[in-house]
C-alpha cells in the first residue's frame, strides 16, 4: 500500500513538474512563429511567412546599439564577476576569516534580493557618484548580482586550484554573462538612452507599439541565452564525467 502511495506521489509530481515546464517553454512556441510573420502587426497564427522582419532588425541602428551595448557590458561584466567570485570563493573556503558565514550571506545577499530592490538601492548612489547612464554604473549593478556565481600562493593555485574549477568558472562566466544579456531592472535604472541594452530598448518599445519587429528581437536575446546555456550545460557535464573516467 505504502509503495502503491509513494508510486502515486511520485506520477503526481511528475505530471505537475512538465506542467510548470509547459507554462514556462509555452510563450517561446508562440513568439518564434511570430518573428516570421508576414503581417505588420501580431498575428498567430501568423497568416504567412517571412524574413522581413530580421532584416528590418539588422537595419536600424537602434537595435544594433543595444545589441553592441548589452555585449559591451555582458563580457566585462561576466569577466569581472567570475574573478571576484573566484577570490571570494577561495578566502571564504581556504582562510581563517572572522565573520566568515556573515561575509558569504553578504556575498550572496544580492543573488536572493528582488533586482527592483537592489536597482532602488544603487540608484541614489550611483546618482551621488554622477555615473547614471555610464557603462560603469550598470557594469557594477550586474557585476553585484553575478558574483555569487563565481567558482570554489600564486604557483599552487595555478598549477593546482585553477586546473580543478576552470571549467566551474568557465560555466560561472557564461551563467553570468547570460544574466547580464537578458537583465531589465537594473538597466532601467542605470542606463539611459546611449547605455541602454536591447532588454531595455525591448521594454521601451513594447510601450509604443506591438509589431513583428520585437518578436524578432525578442528571438535574437532567446537565441544568445540558450547557446550559452547549453554550452554551459555541455561544460558542466564533462566537469562531472571528468571522475568517473578517472582524467585529470
């Protein structure tokens, strides 16, 4: 009876956990056909087909600004969050801190935080600092977010530590540089009309009008992140499989 129960649990949950996973996959089905609608407005069905759209996209230089922006600030910022995370990693992990759970909760506070809350609470002071609508301002709000995602003397680290998580701070980059690329709260904060990212300029036109043209927008940014994720994937399991072929 017991197992008949537990079998029962475990279908249940199952059926629930591809419900959530349709709810969350369900709007990519629909925004891809979309982005290759011949009409001038959304449709969906689309009642055709066409490219016109990524070329209109590849066209206006608003677009390729945000898209120059969002990697201009997505690589830097993923860079800076991996190195600083590593070095936290390693003085939280290997040294004798005091205060030493306190520091790790401040560290990755930011990662639990709402962004609205921390975008609210860098605003003023970026504000004070005269950096609002720099690459500096909205470098720093993603690089506090990211560096929880950073990995675990000099020669004994190189030769020995790093060889151990580079593939860890290979995928903490790539996670972090995809939080980076697809992050809104903070960029409409901190950017402004020069700095702004392709969420942001998404987000702007969303307000003013609904056209294929977003969609097809929308499709580059999904497009970005599930490369990334799935490279990410792939590194993360040949860090796992490493063990048990017994490699370096």
């Amino acid at each position: 009876m017991a197992a008949t129960s537990w079998t029962i649990a475990a279908l249940f949950i199952r059926f629930f956990a591809a419900l959530v996973l349709i709810y969350v996959v369900l709007p990519t089905f629909v925004i891809v056909p979309l982005s290759f609608s011949s009409e001038s407005f959304l449709s969906f069905p689309p009642p055709g087909w066409s490219l016109r759209w990524y070329e209109q996209l590849a066209a206006q230089q608003d677009y390729i600004i945000a898209l120059t922006n969002s990697l201009k600030i997505g690589f830097p910022s993923a860079a800076l969050a991996t190195v600083l995370g590593t070095m936290a990693a390693l003085a939280l992990v290997r040294g004798r801190l005091p205060g030493r759970d306190l520091m790790t909760i401040t560290i990755i506070a930011p990662l639990i935080l709402p962004p609205i809350v921390l975008a609210i609470a860098l605003f003023p002071i970026m504000v004070r600092l005269g950096l609002i609508g720099t690459y500096p301002a909205i470098l720093f709000g993603h690089v506090v977010v990211s560096m929880p995602l950073g990995a675990n003397p000099w020669e004994s680290f190189w030769h020995v530590t790093f060889p151990m998580i580079r593939l860890g701070m290979l995928v903490g980059f790539i996670f972090a540089f995809t939080f980076s690329f697809d992050e809104i709260i903070l960029a409409l904060f901190l950017t402004n009309s020069a700095t702004r990212t392709l969420p942001r300029l998404l987000w702007e036109q969303l307000n003013l009008y609904m056209s294929p043209l977003v969609a097809a927008a929308t499709v580059v940014i999904l497009g970005v992140t599930m490369l990334m994720l799935l490279l990410a994937a792939i590194l993360a399991r040949r860090n796992d499989a490493r063990p048990a072929e017994g490699g370096p």
